[in-house]
C-alpha cells in the first residue's frame, strides 16, 4: 500500500484498506483490523490507501463517536430553543388570522364576491413568496458578515426592499385576476365590477403588507445579527406570525371600504389601479440601477409567479370545501401556514449552508462546515454519511438520513405536534368562548393531516433546493416560494380529507357542531 505523508513524530501503522476487511488468519497485524474500519467511516482514512495513527485506538474512535452524537443532540436543542418560540408566536399570529378569515368570510364583501376566497391564500402566500424569502435572502448575508458595515447594510436593505415592492405589485395584480378566471371556469359567470375590485383591494394589500412585513424582516435579522442568534431560525416564523393576519386583515378592510363605495366613486377602483402600476414601472427603474438587486429580480419572478398559481389552486379548493364542511375555514391558515412557517426554516438553513461552502452550480460533497468537529491523531475526522448532506433525490431520505440536515429536519417535524395541539385547542376554545375543547377524534385526525403535509413539504425542500443549486439559482430566491405555495395546497387538500374523514366517522369538531353542512 502507498504511504500518506504524515508528521514524523506520530508513528504510524500502515496497512492495506482490504487487508483490514480479511477473515481470520490472514496476515494483517493484530488489532488493527477493528480500528481501521473505524478510522474508514470517521474519515481518518483513506478510501484507497489506508494510514492509522499508532494511538487512534478503538477508544478514542468510540470517544469521537459518542462526541459526535452528543453534539447532534445539542443542536437539535439549540434549533428548538432559538425556532419553536418564535413557531409558537407565529401560530398566535396564524390563529387569530384564521379566526378572522372564519368572521369575515360572513360579510356582505366575501358573499357578493365570493371570489375573494379564491384570492386569500395567494395573498397570503406572499409572505412565503416574499417576506420569507427576503428572510432567507438577509440571513445568507448577515451569516456572511456582509451587514456588518453601514454601507453593505444599506445597499442591501434599500435594493430588496424595491424588489419586494415591485414583486409584490405584479403578482397581487395577477393572483387577482388568476383569481377571477378561476371562478369563471367554475361558475361560468363574468362579473367585470368584481374584477376591479379584487384587483384594486388586491394591489393595495400585497404592496402595504409587504412594505410593512419587509422593514420588519431587516429588523429582525440585524436585532439577531447583534445577539448572536441565528436569522435563518427566526426570521422565517416571525414573518408567518405577522404575515398571515396583517395580509388578510388589510384585504378584508380595503375590500369592504371600496365595495361599500363602489356606487358612489366609481373612479376610484381604476384610479388605484393605475397609481400601483405606475409605482411598479419606478421601482423597476430604480432595481435596474442595482446589478444584485436586479439578478434577485430576475431570479424571483418565475418562482413567485408559479407559486402564486399554485396558491390560488388551493384557494378554489378552500372556496369549495368550506362550503360543504362546517367550521373547516378557520383552521385552514394554521395548517397551511404552520407547514410552511417550519420548512422556511429548513430551506433557509440548506441555502445557508450552501452559500457557505461553495458556489452555485456545484453540489459540495465534503464540506468543512460539516465535518466532525473531535479530531484523532491531530486530523479532522469525517463521516460517510456528512457526504452530500442535501438529499439530491426527492424521497424520505431527506427524513431518515444520519446526517445533521436529516436530524433538523425530523425535530421540525416533530415540533408540529405540539404546535398543532395548542393551536387547534386555542381556536376552538376562542370560537366558542370558552365552552369547549376540540373533541380526540378531530385532534387525532387533525395530528395526521398535519403530519403528513409537513414529512412532503421537507422531503420537497431537500429535493428543490439542491435542485435549483445545481442548476446555478440562488435557493434564497426560488425554494421558499416553492415550498411555501405547495405548503397552501397540500395543506389545504389534507384539511379538507380530515374532514371529510370526520365526517364519515361520525365525529365533529367540537361537541355541538356539525362537520358537515
């Protein structure tokens, strides 16, 4: 076997990578065999000529092992310490939007423009489409030390806050008239004062959310920047809590004040109308100044545009299921936004690391980021499975794998129980004034919905991030929007078979309301 170079004063025992795998007998030296194989997976060897330290024995590979799993439980600790708060604030926030969603889809607004549902859950998908991604954007930055200085900061503040705006004007207007085509084919009916409505309420929503909840997310990435917390752990839910009801309560209100005087100034839908897009074309202008807030741009609109369409399916499905099933329409924004909330942060945290360690374009398959931090015989050892740690292939490997991404991924989900547990609890308890508790049948039901909608949204976020890294994009710009959207949808799809399962069970929501009806 050829020899590694090594310092000379560690002695070494030399030997063949196949000889340590002969049976019995065969001329290896004793001893050496167990330890080698060890030195192999904790990558102290090589995989074709194999050198040991003299002192790297099988205790001290043990030590590195159990050092190892020592470290994976405290991050695991750590992620939940620094993301379930901020998951569980956000879910107050996803809860008293859903709460408001279940009020204001009574008045007279939602009823004569029924198409509004359609609209809401591309609306607030734009959190995900957006907010999200410029949390994930900012904490790619703030990791790489690139806010530190006033002028990076301002730079890149003052160039994705232009982003969002103009990305923000052009898919609201969009989502509404995606919104309105998609009730057309359904109701074959053409209603041309809704689409100026839903167009004018829409414009108006997505650009004031989005300038709020956009200055909030730079706020919160240098406040985490300065306290030595992770942005790519909090950002994410915090743009959820604030998102989700901050978004539906501005459409609900702009919707009922321009309906309301819809007779009286009939101007003033089209007036609104043009002011947005003309405030689109000057943001453009001032992006196309700005070579990195331009190549965001460039990057973002086919995400954004697609995740919209995929959130405006959902919303056709959200129209017809709370038709048909009772009570189904104020959980809808926790499911969707609690699946979402979680694999931001998963996607976020695969961006970062990949940012980190190389180039797009190119998968790293061994990263020093990565690697084993406990060392044997002064080198660095390295597992096998810390290769490729971002699962390439869309299955539950992403969820089952030994490496560190698979592990985050597994204590996400594994949060969602809990969460899921209060949240459901709280809505119903506020729905009915504290004279109820949600009954087993719904909790279990509704625990497995929830279940199986995040274990397809995180073994998709594997698959869509180094997908699109190894297509040369930037997973900052397009992998939330992805995730998010299909979040809406699969969300939406697994609440309404809850239901429907409930419903042929026998069982309700709480004890004295129909499931069905």
């Amino acid at each position: 076997a050829a020899l590694a170079v090594v310092p000379s004063s560690q002695p070494l025992l030399v030997v063949s990578a196949t000889s340590a795998r002969q049976p019995m007998g065969a001329p290896v030296l004793a001893g050496v065999g167990e330890p080698l194989l060890k030195a192999e997976r904790c990558g102290v060897v090589d995989a074709k000529h194999a050198t040991l330290p003299a002192f790297a024995s099988c205790e001290s590979l043990d030590a590195c092992e159990r050092t190892e799993h020592v470290q994976r439980v405290q991050a695991g600790f750590t992620l939940i310490r620094e993301a379930f708060p901020p998951f569980l604030v956000a879910g107050l926030g996803m809860v008293a939007a859903g709460l408001l969603l279940g009020a204001v889809k009574e008045w007279d607004v939602f009823v004569v423009v029924n198409e509004l549902l359609i609209l809401v859950p591309a609306l607030l998908g734009l959190k995900g489409n957006l907010e999200m991604t410029l949390a994930s954007r900012l904490g790619t930055h703030a990791n790489k030390g690139e806010l530190d200085t006033f002028d990076g900061f301002r730079k890149i503040s003052l160039g994705n806050l232009a982003v969002v705006q103009c990305q923000a004007i052009v898919v609201g207007f969009l989502a509404s008239l995606v919104a309105a085509m998609l009730d057309i084919l359904a109701t074959h009916t053409f209603h041309p004062g809704h689409i100026l409505l839903m167009s004018a309420s829409s414009l108006m929503t997505a650009s004031l959310a989005s300038f709020v909840l956009a200055s909030l997310m730079i706020g919160v990435v240098v406040f985490a920047r300065r306290w030595g917390i992770n942005p790519d752990n909090i950002a994410s839910p915090i743009a959820g809590m604030l998102g989700d009801f901050c978004t539906l309560g501005l459409l609900s209100v702009i919707a009922d004040a321009l309906y309301t005087s819809s007779e009286d100034c009939l101007w003033l839908q089209p007036l609104i109308i043009a002011a947005f897009c003309t405030m689109a074309v000057v943001f453009f202008r001032l992006i196309a100044k700005d070579d990195a807030a331009m190549k965001v741009l460039n990057e973002g609109w086919k995400p954004v545009i697609v995740s919209m369409l995929i959130s405006s399916l959902a919303g056709l499905v959200l129209q017809h299921s709370s038709r048909h099933f009772k009570g189904l329409a104020p959980f809808a924004p926790v499911m969707n936004g609690a699946g979402g909330n979680l694999v931001a942060v998963q996607s976020s945290r695969l961006s970062t690391d990949l940012h980190c360690n190389g180039a797009p374009g190119v998968m790293p398959s061994r990263r020093a980021s990565l690697q084993r931090p406990c060392t044997v015989g002064g080198l660095r050892p390295r597992m096998d499975s810390d290769v490729d740690q971002i699962t390439p292939r869309a299955s539950f490997a992403a969820l089952l794998g030994r490496n560190r991404h698979a592990g985050s991924a597994r204590v996400l989900i594994c949060l969602s129980v809990p969460g899921a547990c209060c949240f459901v609890n709280l809505i119903v308890w506020l729905r009915t004034r504290g004279k109820a508790l949600p009954t087993s049948l719904f909790m279990s039901i509704y625990i497995a919905a929830t279940l199986s909608q995040v274990s397809i949204l995180f073994v998709f976020s594997h698959w869509v991030v180094a997908h699109l890294w190894r297509r040369g994009l930037n997973p900052d710009n397009a992998a939330i929007p992805y995730v998010t959207s299909l979040g809406d949808l699969v969300g939406t799809v697994c609440l309404s078979l809850a239901f429907f399962a409930l419903a042929n069970f026998g069982g309700t929501p709480w004890p004295g309301l129909p499931c069905d009806g």
